[in-house]
C-alpha cells in the first residue's frame, strides 16, 4: 500500500509538472509571462473654486489722514467680516481729534486704481455709527451692521468725515482671505 501511494504522489506531481510546462511549449528561449492588459487611460477629474463676488466675506481699509508734516500718514484700519449676526466692523486707529465726532461714509467704485474719479458721486445709504475718542490715543472698536454685505464694500472707497463734510481720513477696501 506503501508503495502504491508513492508511485500516486510521483504519478500526480509528474502530472503537475507537465501540465505546468505545457504553457510554455514553443518557447524555449523565453520565460512564461502571463498577459497583462494594458492599463486604460484614467479620467483625471479637476475640480476649480473661484472667488467672485458673492464669495467675499472679508474686507479690509487702510485708513490714511494728512500729515502735518505734508503728504499722507497711516492711521490704522477698518475692517469688515461678515458673521451670522452681521457685518462685524473693527476699528483700529489713531490721529483722531479729541471730542470731535467723525461720521463714516462709503463710495461704491469701480475697480480703478486710487483714483475717485470712477467712484459714485453720492455714499452709500446705510447708517454707520459716529466714531469719537474722549482723549488723543488709539479707538479700538467693534460693531454690528445689518443691512450691507462684504461683497458690496469690494472696491468701494471709505472716507471719515468731520466739521460738516471734511474728508479727514480715507481708504480703499479690498479682499481679505485673512485678518
């Protein structure tokens, strides 16, 4: 019985090896390799995000006054970011005179360079709160506006006026991705 399941083991791994071999019948001089198929082109899916102006949400002025030394001096800035309670205003800025009350007003403007010759001749109908510090130094502020959006202050002017329509100070939006 010994005998007979060896010569089964030799007879059946005999077999193997044959069938094994006969793929390769043929080709002595080269090495069996199985087909593969060829790899189809893959559809490459790009996916673009744009920014147009419904996207905007954050703006951002820097504030500029005269110097009493002649030419223009940085005075801060005015920021806007719109929250689900509102357009959040921050204000930032100094040179402002003691006691005297500066009201902001808003130009809608074409994207020209800092030129207010394409800017509308009228502001904005919107109330913005009066801006007003007791005693010189820094007003840092922030306040809630309904009613205005950040994507309508893109390219629009800003302008703080005092003593009755004095442009005291003034500046340009632009985007903002980050504050």
């Amino acid at each position: 019985m010994k005998n007979l399941m060896k010569k089964m083991f030799m007879f059946a791994s005999m077999l193997g090896a044959v069938a094994l071999l006969s793929g390769c019948v043929g080709c002595p001089n080269k090495r069996h390799a199985r087909k593969v198929a060829k790899a189809q082109p893959a559809e490459t899916v790009v996916f673009y995000q744009t920014y147009e102006d419904a996207d905007v949400n954050r703006v951002y002025a820097k504030m500029y006054t005269r110097s009493s030394h002649g030419g223009e001096s940085k005075m801060g800035y005015i920021k806007f970011q719109e929250t689900d309670a509102g357009l959040k205003m921050e204000v930032d800025l100094k040179d402002l005179r003691p006691g005297v009350p500066y009201t902001i007003k808003l130009y809608q403007c074409g994207s020209c360079s800092n030129n207010s010759t394409c800017c509308d001749n009228s502001s904005m109908a919107i109330d913005l709160p009066r801006l007003k510090v007791e005693r010189a130094g820094r007003l840092e502020e922030s306040f809630i506006i309904r009613g205005l959006t950040a994507a309508q202050l893109k390219n629009a002017k800003i302008y703080l006026e005092r003593d009755g329509g004095y442009k005291a100070a003034w500046g340009k939006f632009e985007q903002s991705m980050m504050f």
